[in-house]
C-alpha cells in the first residue's frame, strides 16, 4: 500500500508535459542509454543546439547521408508505420542495436554492416539529437512514411 502512495505523491509533484510537449528528446535519450547501458556503454546527453539541424535534415524527406563534413556521426531511419513517434524510435534503436550481433568484439573491428551500432553505442559518443519527419507519399516511398534522423558527437570535452 506505501508502495503505490509514494508512486502516487511522486506522480502529484511531477510537472505535467502539456499537451503538445516533445516527447522526442527526452524518449529518444531513455532509448539510447537503455540500449547502451545493456552493451556496458556510459549514457548520452541530449544536444539541443545539434537538433535544430538535425530537424531541418529530416524535413527534407532525404534518406540518404547528409554532407556535414565529419562533424558529427548520422543514423537515418524510415519505416512506413504510421505509429506514434514513441513507438518509431524504439524500432529505429532496436533496429540500430541489433547489428551488434554482426560485430566483432573481440577485435573491435568497424564495418559498414555495424556502423549504426558502434555511432550510437561508441564510446566516443557524448551527445545526441534525433529528429522525426512525417514524410509524404511518394518522397521516400510510395507510401507515407516516417523518417527518423539522429546525430551524434563526443562528448563536452572530448574530440569528434
């Protein structure tokens, strides 16, 4: 009975998200450093200035690599489901985190069929942003589609 009065003190005192609030940030941030905790990876910090880029990237329905000169490393996502944007970026992680099954840990050697992985599990890796589009029929594929476009970078204090 305690149990469910402090869940629901701590539900009274928690700020209520209004009702258009970016879930985004702060569901792609849990996605991430739950996936890298489960690989032995320290958490990602949420970049705010690296999203206003990254948003206007997947804006443009392109799914391909943008040209941003090295300056921060890229995973692009799209699926056809019309799901919530939650649910999106799960399967976009999941989809990421799986070619760790194609990685060769033991000699820690990079391959395109795991550049996902190591961008969004890397030790290297400090900071993020991900951006949703809902993309027009015909702009990607036939079909409406959602793009999903994360970057990332070192961290504060460390080289790309």
């Amino acid at each position: 009975m305690i149990k469910y009065l402090v869940l629901a003190a701590a539900a009274a005192l928690a700020p209520a998200l209004p009702a258009a609030a970016d879930i985004v940030p702060y569901t792609a941030i849990s996605f991430h450093n739950e996936a890298r905790a489960f690989y032995g990876a320290g958490p990602v910090e949420w970049d705010a200035a690296l999203r206003e880029e990254t948003k206007a990237y997947a804006r443009t329905c392109s799914f391909m690599p943008s040209d941003h000169g090295n300056r921060y490393g890229e995973n692009l996502y799209v699926t056809t489901s019309q799901a919530d944007d939650t649910t999106v970026l799960r399967d976009a992680v999941v989809a990421w985190a799986t070619e760790a099954m194609k990685f060769d840990a033991q000699n820690h050697r990079y391959s395109r069929d795991v550049g996902h992985y190591t961008q969004m599990i890397g030790a290297k890796t400090g900071r993020m942003a991900v951006s949703i589009a809902d993309c027009p029929a015909g702009a990607i594929f036939v079909s409406p589609t959602k793009f999903v476009v994360a970057r990332y970078k070192g961290a504060v204090n460390s080289a790309l």
